[in-house]
C-alpha cells in the first residue's frame, strides 16, 4: 500500500515538468475534441497520436496517448447532450438522459454531470488499476501457454459477442482479426504465409496502420458518403457540477465505476459496453425508474461514469497480460511496444514503477479533462458546428502522413486503405470493427500459445484442457458460444425450472 | 449497437463471400510447405494455424447462410439496383482519398503540396453544389485553397519539424 502510494507520487513529481504538463493538457485537449466530434472516435484519436510522438521519450508519450485516450472517451459526451449524437461510441448511453436534460433548457447541468461522473469514473478505474494490477500480475504468473492460448480465444470470442449486435459476425470478424495476425514469417521457423511473394508483406501487417485505416478512412468514408445533417446545438446554462448531483447518486457512481471497470478487464470489451452496463444497472436499482430516458440525473450519471471507469479497467490486462481491454487499448498497447516497454506478467517484477506512472497518468488526465469540462464550452460549441467537410480530409491526410510515420514506408499506407476500404464495408455488412482489432492484436499470442503448448506437449491437448486456469478459460469460451445456440438456452432454461420445481417440492414438503 | 441490421439477402451474399475466403484459406493452408526436410512434428506445421482459422470463419459463414435462408433471403431476393449518381458521394470520396494516397504522395511532390492539393480539391468538390446554388464559387475556392495550404504547412510543421517524423 505504502509502496504503491510512494510509487504514484515518485510518478506525479516525474510529470510536474513543463514539457510534461503543456503534453497532457495539449493532449487532452487534442482528445476532447476528437471526441466531441461525431465520427471521430477515440481508437482513431490514440492511433493518429501514436504516429506523431513516435519519436519523444515514452512516458511523455505514453502520457500524451493516455490523456487523448480519457479526453476523447468524455469528450463524446458533449455532443451527447448538445447534438444529441454521440461523439464516441461509448457515448452512446449518454444520448438518452443527456439530450432529454438538454431538451428541458439543462444541457449545463447535464455537462456537469458528465464531468463530475467522468472525473470520478477515472479515479475509482485508476484506483482499481494501482490495486488489482499487482494482484493480476501475480495471477498472471501461473499463465503458461495453455492458458494463454484460451485467454486469447476468449478474448476474441467475448468482444465478438458483447460489441456488436450479432455475435456470429463478431466472431467471424475476430477470426479475421486472427488469420490478418498470421500473415508474413511464422515465428517458429520463419516461413512466409500468404505473402504471394510481396516482400513487405513478410514482416506482417503492422497494426497500427491496420487500426488507422479501420477507425480513421473507414470513418471520413462513413462521415462522407452521407448529406451532412444540419447541425442545431441545444442551449446550455452553467456547467459547472453540482456537489448534490454527487452526495445524492453516490452509491450509482460507485456501482457505476466497478462496473465500469470490470468490463474494461474483459478483453476486447471496451467503453461503449461499460456505459450500457452501467446504466442498466442504475436503471434496475434506482427509485426513479421513471425518469430514465427522459432526463434522468442518474442515468446520466451512470453512463458517464461506466464508460470513463473503463478506460483504466482497460489497462489493466495491458499491463499484466498484454492482452488489451478496448479497442484504443489495443493502439496503447502497440504504442508500449513501439517505445520498447513490454507490458505483460512480468510488469510488477520487471518495471513495477512503471504500472504507478500509468496510474499517474490517468490521474493527470482526470484532471485534464476537469479544467477543459469546465472552460471550453463556447469553444466546443464553435466546433461542433465546423463543417465536417473541412475536417475530413485533414483527418485523411493524418491517417495517411500516421501510417507512413511507424516504419517510413509507404507500403502502410496502402495497408491503410485497404484496412479503411474493407473496414467500411465491414461496417455497412454490421460487423464489429473491435473484435477484428483484438484477433489482429491477439494473433500471435494464440498462435504461438497453441504451438509451444503443442510442443511441449507432445501434441497431446489434453493440457489445454486439464489445467485448471486452461479449463476454467475453455469453459467459459464455450459458454459464451453455447449461449447463443437457442437449443442450448432452451435446454439450460428447462433445466433451470426443472431445478426450481424440485426446490418448491421439497420446500413444500417441508412446510407438511 | 454499430450500425443498422443489413436484410438476409445481403447477409446471403456476404456469408457466401466469407465461406469463399474461408475455403481459400484452408486450401492455402493445406497446400503449404509442411517443412518435411526439416522433420518437424506435424503439430508445429505452418498451415496448421491458418487452416483451423479457416475451418472456423467457414463454419461461421455457413451458420450465416444458414441462418439468412430461413431469414426468407432468397424470397422474392434481387440484386439491389444500385444507381450511380446517388452513390457519387461515397465515389468521390474513395477516388479522392485513393489519388491522394497511392497517386500524390511519395512520389516526388513535397509533402506538403501534395496534402494542400487534396485538401483543397476534397472541399471544393464536395461543396461544389451548394456554393453554385448559393453563387459563392469564387469564395468556396478561397475556402478550399487556404484551408488546403494552412492544413499541408501546419502538419508538415507538426510532423517533421516540431515531432521529428519522417515524411513522405
């Protein structure tokens, strides 16, 4: 604990540096607007900036791609309530009671709440990821390569069925995202696979480029192909929170940011699910049932909470699995890697200052998005209203100029577009992008796993079942997959009532 | 919670095109070097990953043919008729965005340049109709040109000088 707290200090003074303080709020800035922006989400807002801070030191950069990361997940909110149109996915749960509140002449209050549940939904995240990544990094250490194998199938399998609104296509979209992996020299005996003889494609598709094309071409395409809407901002009075917002829905910002952050451990999940979790779970124990959809204090609340919570909850298996929680997760996580930092379960022996300068860094950008949640209204008012037109191809230009930045090569842009090309048709066949993403990241984890398990094995898989870790991962893999088969959910809902009729019997008998 | 569901004819097509690529990768997979005069295990092939990611996503994609069938795809199913000229947005932004990234850039204009053009040509296109019904042309070029120029200077700057990235 002290430990811990000496750990998070030594790192908050490590940032107080003017370079350090003009990158965060810089970035936070930079953030907050692309999550205002509706079409711009916050992956793309952290892969652009992963491409133009290449070359600084990692923690400021680090630091500068944590604070885009948690400026544009709240940023969404604003467009929320004002547009009602979500800036971010993960915004989305914030449409319902935010632009309801914005309706009723209460858009300032409503943005106050949006700060208020943010700011609070990273603090209990990044107090969760100062507590639990020490404890998951210690678990992690039982992991061998059973285990991981089934940790990055279940990876894929539960993003492909939480993010999107058909599992079947998430998962095919994350088997995609597992075979995209695979393409270039195999790492055991360095032999091309499905190169066809184009020498860069030899080295793999790297992600970046991947996820720029994906989130960023995808989106001004997306953006683009439709008139744009005329856009009407609601009037707003005084943002600034009210403290009775907070003592009064305490126990739904708590609620709110556990679960927040519990989604944000669950691979490849991400913050639109936390947001609708949340509210959910608010609206189910809340005394104000009625309200919510129509302007709910607390619906907001929880939404707003929920999805800012989840951004550190995210982190967490970065650190002690590298295996990422959200999709801008996953861009974090290859940006660690490209500054030579190896996330995984070795942090806590290896670097564990390193997981309190993270935890660091979310603070720093809590605080961040407080003081810009606070001033840039008028600002962010003028931008919403900025035709998109204008902005697209800049954006473009950024996602092109981002590509050719990791390695000098203008072989990712092409990868680029092809990713912005298939991604955008993806999009309109309703795959999810998330699932793609995390088989891309999670590819050569799994492969590798099952190999080297194969290997060590003998080729008996027996192990992969027979561990306990291994077994408890595959059951839960098949469960996830079992309970989107209707004759199953038919079968476990007889037997559940089955089960009931039995314990009613005997309770009756009792009562004879 | 992404986008609208698509109808079970173009969820038909689609898993046909997936079982298509599914089919392509397990042949691919088969068919690939199984490293003999290495004498490697036959559990450690190079295929063997690929070829079980393909007899999943083929599996998937019949679930989803499957599944579109008894959706009533193939009842009074037609191909949509896809008119052009409706479509000229989303053409126009994939031959703009393509031109600039395989045509413009890298290819000895400066960098710089190259984004100002895009920029520029992207806006005037796509506000084309609106400033000629408005007859602001000459101002909708003013737009266009400086936004172009500022925006190629400024990540040029940003970039190169002030990030120290390379440029293409």
């Amino acid at each position: 604990m002290l430990d811990g707290l000496i750990g998070f200090g030594t790192a908050i003074l490590g940032f107080m540096n003017p370079a350090s303080i003009v990158y965060a709020l810089v970035a936070c800035f930079v953030g907050f607007i692309i999550g205002a922006l509706p079409g711009l989400t916050a992956t793309m807002g952290v892969a652009l900036m992963t491409t133009l801070t290449i070359k600084l030191p990692s923690a400021d950069a680090l630091l500068i791609l944590i604070c885009t990361y948690v400026g544009a997940i709240y940023g969404g909110s604003r467009s929320a309530i004002l547009l009602n149109i979500p800036g971010t996915p993960a915004s989305a749960a914030s449409c319902l009671d935010g632009h309801a509140l914005a309706r009723q002449g209460l858009a300032g209050r409503a943005m106050g709440i949006a700060t208020s549940g943010s700011v609070l939904g990273t603090w209990i995240g990044m107090i969760a990821l100062a507590f639990f990544t020490p404890v998951l990094g210690e678990m992690a250490l039982k992991f061998g390569a059973y285990e991981f194998f089934w940790l990055a199938i279940f990876g894929v399998v539960i993003s492909g069925n939480l993010t999107g609104n058909d599992p079947i296509k998430g998962w095919m979209a994350g088997f995609l995202g597992l075979f995209i992996a695979g393409i270039g020299q195999e790492a055991l005996y360095a032999f091309n696979r499905f190169t066809f003889e184009v020498h860069d494609l030899s080295g793999g598709i790297s992600l970046v480029p991947a996820l720029v094309g994906a989130f960023g071409l995808a989106e001004v395409i997306t953006v683009m192909k439709d008139r744009p809407r005329p856009v009407m901002v609601s009037a707003y009075d005084t943002v600034i929170p009210k403290l009775i917002d907070v003592t009064k829905y305490w126990r739904t910002i708590v609620r709110s940011g556990l679960i927040g952050t519990g989604i944000g451990i669950v691979p490849g999940v991400g913050e639109d699910v936390a947001a609708w979790s949340s509210y959910a779970a608010a609206r189910r124990a809340s005394k104000e049932k009625e309200l919510f959809g129509k302007g709910s204090i607390e619906g907001l609340m929880a939404a707003e909470t929920g999805d800012n919570a989840c951004v550190p909850g995210a982190v967490i298996p970065v650190l002690t699995l590298a295996v990422p929680g959200s999709a801008p997760a996953a861009v974090l996580l290859a940006a660690m890697l490209i500054h030579g930092v190896n996330p995984g379960p070795l942090i806590m022996v290896e670097n564990p200052q390193f997981v309190y300068e993270v935890v660091a860094m979310m603070f720093i950008a809590s605080i961040g998005i407080l003081i810009y949640g606070l001033t840039l209204t008028k600002l962010l008012v003028r931008v919403l209203q900025f035709p998109a037109v204008l902005i697209m191809p800049i954006i473009f230009v950024l996602c092109a100029v981002g590509s050719y930045a990791i390695a000098s090569r203008l072989f990712d842009v092409y990868v680029m577009l092809a990713f912005g090309v298939i991604g955008f048709m993806l999009r309109q066949l309703n795959f999810p992008m998330a699932p793609l993403v995390l088989g891309i990241v999670l590819g050569d984890l799994m492969e590798k796993s099952l190999r080297r398990g194969l290997v060590l094995s003998d080729g008996d898989l027996l192990p992969f079942f027979s561990r306990p870790i291994a077994f408890v991962m595959f059951t839960l893999v098949a469960v996830t997959i079992l309970m989107n088969v209707p004759a199953f959910n038919r079968l476990t809902s007889r037997a559940w009532s089955s089960l009931g009729g039995l314990f009613r019997r005997s309770d009756a008998g009792k009562g004879v | 919670m992404e986008d609208e569901k698509p109808s079970p004819f173009v969820d038909l097509v689609a898993g046909g095109f997936w079982l298509a690529l599914a089919i392509a990768i397990m042949v691919g997979a088969w068919t690939m070097d199984r490293l003999a005069h290495l004498k490697i295990p036959i559990f450690t092939v190079p295929g063997l990953v690929p070829g079980l990611l393909g007899a999943a996503i083929a599996m998937a994609s019949l679930v989803l043919i499957v599944r579109s069938l008894r959706a009533g795809a193939l009842a009074g199913a037609h191909w949509p008729s896809v008119k052009l000229g409706e479509h000229w947005r989303l053409i126009a932004v994939l031959v703009l965005c393509l031109s600039y990234a395989i045509g413009l850039i890298g290819h000895g204009l400066p960098f710089w340049l190259a984004s100002a053009i895009f920029v520029a040509v992207f806006i005037f296109v796509f506000q084309f109709a609106e400033r000629r019904r408005d007859g602001t042309l000459p101002r909708g070029v003013l737009v266009a040109v400086t936004t172009g120029l500022i925006s190629g200077l400024v990540i040029h700057y940003a970039f190169q000088d002030l990030f120290l990235v390379r440029l293409p």
